[in-house]
C-alpha cells in the first residue's frame, strides 16, 4: 500500500483501507463464483453484421489485486487508486449469426482472454471507511483475445476468419463495457453510503 504525505494519523486508514479492499474482493468472488449471463452482443461493419445470443461470462472469480493501492489524502478526504486484473476469462454465445455480403453462418462463439486489467478509484469521505464511494472503473488492458466461430459454411470461415481483427476490436471495445457495468454494480452495492454500516463497518475486524 503506497501512501502519499505519509502521518502518523494515516496508519489507522492504511490498515482500514487494506481491510476494504479485502473484504470488497471476497464479496466479488462470492458474487460470481462460476458463469454469469451477459447481454446479447450485435455487431455491424461494413460488409455484414454479427449477431449472438445466450452469452456466458466465465472467471469473475479470479479477480485480485494487481499491484500496491496508491492512497492520496486531500483535506478530509482520502483518494484510492488500485488496479485488479482477471485471469483466463471465457465468453461463450451458444448461437452467432455471421453475415458476409450474401453469405450467412450460424453456430456458436467462443472468446477468450489471458488477462484483463482494471484500473478503480474510490474516495473517502470525512475520513471515516463508513463512507465510500466509487469515483471509477475502467478497463486498461486485454491481453490476448482469441475468437472461435464454429460454422459449418467452409468459405463464410475462410471469409470470417480475414476479418477476425475486426471482430475481436468491435468485441474488446463491448467485454470491456460488459466487464465494467458489471464491477461497477458489484462494488457499488458493496460500498454506497446506504449499505456501508451494515456491510463494511460492522464486518470490520
């Protein structure tokens, strides 16, 4: 934990703050242990569109905290910067419609990626962890997003295939909103002003 204008005071909010980003973590895990359902992503480019139903999320629960939180002290108010990554998500559609000109395929959709990194800020008010709020959160980095469209059309997987950089860039750009409404809700509900005495205060050691 990285403290900025370190005083004796701030030793208290350190250990405090160490204690939130534990308990907020294994909240999130138990949240979502296993697969999770995601909206139906729609894709338009410019020979076709991409079309897919009943997503799954998987590897919510791997999520953990990247580095040293970086905590800045302003007045009465305490900011909090953290990055957490995810590990080996999986992001399944059991059905895809690909339409290419005049071609179309159907079949399922497989996406994954070895690492997601997430940047989140919070800020305490007054001094007290009985009030927290998050200020963001927001995707930094995938790391590499790989696709698989099942089809049984030979020449619409030569087609699809030349075009994989262009769907992985409209998918990375829509996982990456999926993952933070997602984290953004969970935290949210953890931490807001009208829950924090009975989920963190009193769960505090």
């Amino acid at each position: 934990l990285e403290f900025v204008h370190k005083t004796e005071a701030q030793f208290c909010t350190q250990q405090g703050v160490n204690r939130i980003a534990d308990y907020v973590l294994s909240h999130v895990v138990q949240k979502y242990p296993n697969s999770i359902s995601i909206p139906n992503v729609n894709f338009n480019f410019l020979t076709g569109s991409l079309i897919t139903g009943s997503g799954t999320l998987q590897g919510l629960h791997t999520i953990k905290l990247n580095n040293d939180i970086k905590t800045t002290i302003v007045n009465s108010t305490t900011y909090i910067e953290a990055e957490v990554s995810l590990s080996n998500l999986l992001v399944s559609y059991e059905r895809y419609m690909l339409q290419i000109v005049f071609l179309k395929s159907q079949g399922s959709l497989h996406a994954s990626a070895s690492k997601l990194k997430i940047r989140v800020k919070v800020w305490i008010a007054n001094g007290t962890l009985c009030f927290v709020t998050v200020e963001s959160i927001k995707v930094i980095d995938i790391e590499n997003i790989g696709i698989d469209l099942s089809t049984s059309c030979y020449l619409c997987s030569q087609i699809s295939s030349a075009l994989t950089s262009k769907i992985v860039n409209l998918f990375k750009n829509n996982i990456q909103s999926v993952i933070q409404s997602l984290l953004d809700k969970g935290l949210k509900k953890y931490l807001k002003p009208s829950e924090t005495n009975r989920l963190i205060c009193n769960n505090m050691p």
